[in-house]
C-alpha cells in the first residue's frame, strides 16, 4: 500500500511509544467528537518492534530513586493492568535487593511508593532479609543484603506480543501503520519554522503534526530537526556546564540462561517476583575463580517462557563514540560491533550462582548467542518528553522507554492541548533551570 501524500498526524517510529501514541491519540479525538481528524499514520524503516521495544526484556517496575519516574511508572503499570492479557503482561511484582551503601536510598523509595499508594514491603537488616529470601527460595546463599523493596505490582511482558496487541489496538481505530519506510528528512514553513512536510524514501507526506518515538535512532531525527547537539546544565546557583552532548549511547548487557524458566519457582511452587540485585559482595568467577568484582554491581533476572529460560542482564557499558558516528544499523543483535560482551556471560551467571546455590555449575548452561542493543540516552539519563519547532512532539525516553507505556495516553493528552504534569518534569528545559532529577546509588544509570 503506498504511503498517503498527506496526513494530519505523523508518527515515527511503531515501538512501544509510537503505537501507544497512536492508539490513545485516535481514541482521545473520538471521544472529543473529532473522529474526521483521526487521520493518523505510523512509519517505522522496518517493522513493528524492530528496535529497542523488539528486543526489551519486558521488566515493568516502579523501583525509582527519583520522585518523578516513580509517579509516570506507577501510571504505566494501571495501563499494563488495564488489558494484561493482549499486552500479554505477567504482574509477579518485582523485588529489588540492595546492600548498605544503597539502604538510605530504598528506603526514601519505599516510603514515597506508600505515600503515592504503590502497595510494596519493606525488609530492613541482614538477617530479616536472610530469612525473607530463604522462604522464597530455599537455595538462596548472597551475601551482604541489608535491604529488600518488594514490590507487590510490576512484573513484565512478553514484548512483541505487547507490540501486535499495541498495533492491532491501533489498526481498530483507523491508524495506518506502513512498515519499511524511512524517514529522510524535514521540510520546514519558511515563516513560522514548524515542520510542513515529512520525507521519506517512499514519497513526500505533507502534516500538520508529528510525533517521534524512535528509541535510539532519536540522535539521528534531531539532527534532522537542526536541534541543537549540546545543552548548558545549570548545577549550582552560578554554576553551568556547557556544551554538553545531547545524546551519548549505552550498550545493554543482557542474555539467556538455556534452562527450564520453571528451574527458578519459589518454594511454593509460584513464579517469582522480577529479582534485581546490587552488592558491593566480592564476586568470582565460576569458571575461573578469579576475582570478577569488589565494588558496587548490580544483576537482574526472572524466568520467562516466552523467552525459554532465565532472562536478565547487567550493568550497561558505556561507548565513547560519539553520538553522530554510532552506525546504529544493523541493530541489537544482528549488529557486528554493539553487542554484549564477552564478559558479561561470565559475570552474569557467577552473579546467579552468587544468589542461588541452584546455579551453581550453571553456567554451561548460558545461550551463547549475539545480545542486547543500544540504548540512546540523554545527559541526565532520564526522558525528554516536549514540543519542538512547535508542531513536533518528541517523546526520547533515554532507555527507560518499553515500561513506561502509559506515556502515549499523556502524549495523545497533550497533543490535543491537555497539559499533562507527569511529564512535566521532564522538559528539555530543566537542564538549563538546574530542575535536575535526584542520583541513586545505584551502579545502573537508569536508576
């Protein structure tokens, strides 16, 4: 089918972001009465989940150190409850097991997801969390766990069924998604400087609006957009840093554990929660026994069928090439350079049999196949949900993206002129008014 030469609403990119967009945007303009300006497209270069959302682990949680995040995910998980079973979305909950250095921290999270009436436990103290752990899983053997956040919501999704259910949603209410068409470049009004027209290697399509929700090709659309590629971050009364990048990216480290998922059940023969644990415990390889950390690390793992084993991952690691050079396709695992790396198997699962004694001798067990993918992130790390060049709404969610998928309704919201004020805090303009998000101790760089 070829793509339209006019629409009113475009949106780039059909991950979790731009499908969700789309199908709150179409459903909002019909309950106002304005069922003729649901004319609404979604572009993607490839395919429905083939970026970031495709290949996401699925973990759904609140667990934030920073007020703001806390509030938008606790927002996402009603929209994951709402249909769970088209979104394919498993609420086990997620429990966050930390070390002393991170217990001030899981505390302050803890008693704001009460005040926000997010239903969590808290566990305080080495042994009380011994004993807590040990009546979930009998094997449990970590070391040094001095606080546990339970988080009795969140859990995870299996992500390309969410991704169809997402399109199918769309599909019903009149939005055309067209795959494997590439977004070229813009064209601008000469006058006003807002985007009259968006370029494509399959023709011109002329709009009055456009959204982009394109996960980690966003460096590339905003320099298309002629934005600016570094800011000035206000940290301190008089004190600015200038000519910060925009964007820097992150390679994700995540893979399989090729056993039954049913290999982790608790004793009562339940799913797990999502585990996520961070110590600063000594950690040694079981393959070589030497040592593979004494500083703050951090793992996070669940069983999931969809996948067929234990899923999970670890710590990203920086790339220092610059943003404008990354050549971001192939993406995630078919790329030849960002993958995860060789190490990380090792620390993985010396990591799972650091928790559990179940694991031990495990680690013959790891999928040895090419994993993880980039991830776009901002110079806080944190989202950028705002309008630019006035009729271009820009939702660059800096990796946090495939959770938070109530983030649509509120775009949809404030596309038609509703401000929503969970996105608030998450302007491009904070960095200059210095109205930055709090910094866990967390070794993660999205918490």
């Amino acid at each position: 089918m070829p793509i339209p030469s006019t629409a009113r609403y475009v949106i780039i990119g059909a991950g979790i972001h731009g499908l969700s967009t789309a199908y709150h945007l179409a459903r909002a303009l019909k309950a106002k009465g304005r069922a003729s300006q649901a004319d609404i497209v979604v572009l993607d270069k490839a395919s429905i989940g083939a970026g970031a959302s495709g290949i996401a682990c699925g973990v759904v949680r609140n667990n934030y150190f920073q007020p703001a995040m806390r509030e938008l995910m606790a927002h996402s998980v009603l929209e994951w409850e709402s249909d769970a079973k088209a979104y394919s979305y498993h609420a086990c909950g997620y429990m966050q097991l930390s070390c002393e250095v991170m217990h001030e921290d899981i505390s302050s999270i803890y008693q704001q997801q009460q005040a926000i009436g997010y239903a969590s436990s808290l566990i305080e103290g080495a042994r009380d969390c011994d004993i807590y752990l040990k009546n979930m899983f009998g094997d449990w053997q970590a070391r040094g766990i001095t606080s546990i956040l339970h988080e009795k919501k969140g859990g995870y999704a299996n992500n390309m069924a969410s991704l169809y259910a997402l399109g199918d949603k769309a599909r019903a209410e009149g939005v055309k998604i067209f795959e494997c068409v590439t977004v070229t470049g813009f064209e601008f009004d000469h006058t006003s400087s807002a985007i009259s027209a968006v370029e494509t290697d399959k023709g011109r399509i002329e709009c009055e609006y456009v959204v982009i929700g394109a996960g980690p090709w966003i460096s590339k659309l905003w320099n298309m957009l002629e934005l600016p590629k570094s800011v000035s971050i206000k940290t301190g009364e008089t004190t600015m840093l200038n000519d910060v990048p925009m964007w820097r990216f992150w390679q994700l480290e995540e893979g399989v554990l090729d056993v039954d998922p049913g290999f982790l059940l608790t004793e009562d023969g339940k799913m797990p929660p999502v585990i996520h644990i961070d110590t600063d415990a000594p950690l040694y390889s079981q393959t070589t026994g030497k040592l593979i950390s004494d500083e703050l690390w951090g793992i996070y793992y669940k069983p999931d069928y969809n996948f067929k084993g234990i899923q999970g991952g670890a710590m990203p690691y920086k790339i220092n090439t610059p943003a404008d050079e990354i050549k971001l396709d192939p993406y995630g695992p078919e790329s030849p350079e960002f993958v995860a790396s060789i190490e990380f198997a090792d620390m993985w699962t010396s990591a799972l049999a650091f928790c559990h004694k179940r694991f031990e001798g495990k680690n013959i067990n790891y999928r040895n196949e090419k994993s993880g993918g980039l991830g776009c992130f901002t110079p806080d790390s944190f989202p950028v949900f705002d309008v630019f060049r006035q009729n271009c709404y820009i939702i660059a969610d800096s990796n946090h993206g495939y959770k938070m998928l109530g983030v649509g309704r509120l775009v949809a919201q404030e596309i038609l002129g509703e401000t929503a004020a969970l996105l608030e805090p998450f302007r491009l303009s904070r960095y200059g008014l210095g109205k930055l998000h709090p910094v866990s101790h967390s070794p993660f760089p999205w918490s």
